[in-house]
C-alpha cells in the first residue's frame, strides 16, 4: 500500500476547495457515503478509467469499519462534549489520527486503480463518467433524479473547475 500517492495528492487539492469540502460532507453526513470513495470516483473519472460496480473494496471497508469510523465516531462525541482545554487537545489529536487514517484508506484506494478499466478513448464526456463513477461508488442508479442526481452533478462540476477533471 502507498500512503504517499497521487491519489491522496488528487484528494488534498481538490479537497481544499470550500465548496467541494461542504458538498462532500454533505453527501457523507445525508447519505452515509464516504468522502473518500466520492473523491476516488472523480479521480479515476480525471484518469479516464471507470469504477466498476464488481470492484472488491473488502480491505478498504475493512479498515473503515474498524479504524477510521471509530476515529471519527470519538472525535464527534468529544466534539459535542469538550470543555477544558485538554479535552480540547485530545479533540485535536483525535482529528489528527482520523487524517493519518484516511491517509491509509486512500493507500487501499490507490492500489485498486489497476482494477479499473481504462475507458478514455471510449467514455467521451469527462463529467459523464465522473457523474456515473459517483453513482458506482453511491450502489445508486445514474438515470436517478432529485438532490442526489444535483449533488453528484455539483460535486463533478465543481471538481472539473478546480482542474480536478
């Protein structure tokens, strides 16, 4: 696994950007979709490949389900509850570690790139397949309608003008 990699580069840069932050996190807390399987469908989508409906995530949700959800379940809990400033350090350090374990998570993501088809000189429209890569990673259909259609188009229009895609 490569911690350090271009799609963790991908995903801090485009990430930066406050209103693909505040979509992402929207999509993560409406709909319980992770925002690092949102930012790895647009990255393959900027690659040209194609996020396959049958690709094994079992490691990458492995490590979620057992690290990085617990991290942030933690972290939101002190959240809501710090009162002292140690608890405020502890609060800190607990966000710290959250990043260090999507950081991991992005490594498994890195190295499922090879199991994606390479369909750039096929798939025409960029957004469209960064729109269809975000359905694949949502298990939603990509002829669906309503605020989730309109957040995935957002989310792909707004990383294709950061230079995302």
């Amino acid at each position: 696994m490569s911690e350090n990699n271009a799609f963790w580069n991908y995903a801090v840069a485009i990430y930066s950007d406050p209103a693909i932050e505040q979509l992402c996190l929207r999509l993560q807390n409406r709909y319980q979709l992770s925002v690092n399987d949102l930012l790895f469908a647009l990255w393959l989508a900027h690659l040209g490949r194609q996020l396959p409906e049958t690709l094994d995530y079992a490691g990458v949700r492995e490590w979620r389900i057992n690290m990085l959800e617990p991290l942030r379940l933690l972290r939101y809990q002190l959240r809501q509850s710090k009162r002292s400033s140690a608890e405020e350090e502890c609060y800190q350090r607990l966000k710290k570690a959250e990043l260090a374990a999507e950081r991991v998570e992005s490594g498994l993501l890195y190295d499922l790139r090879d199991r994606c088809p390479d369909v750039s000189g096929t798939a025409g429209d960029m957004n469209q397949l960064g729109y269809v890569n975000l359905c694949t990673a949502a298990g939603t259909d990509p002829v669906m309608t309503g605020d989730l259609q309109a957040h995935f188009q957002q989310l792909v229009e707004k990383a294709i003008g950061c230079g995302g895609n």
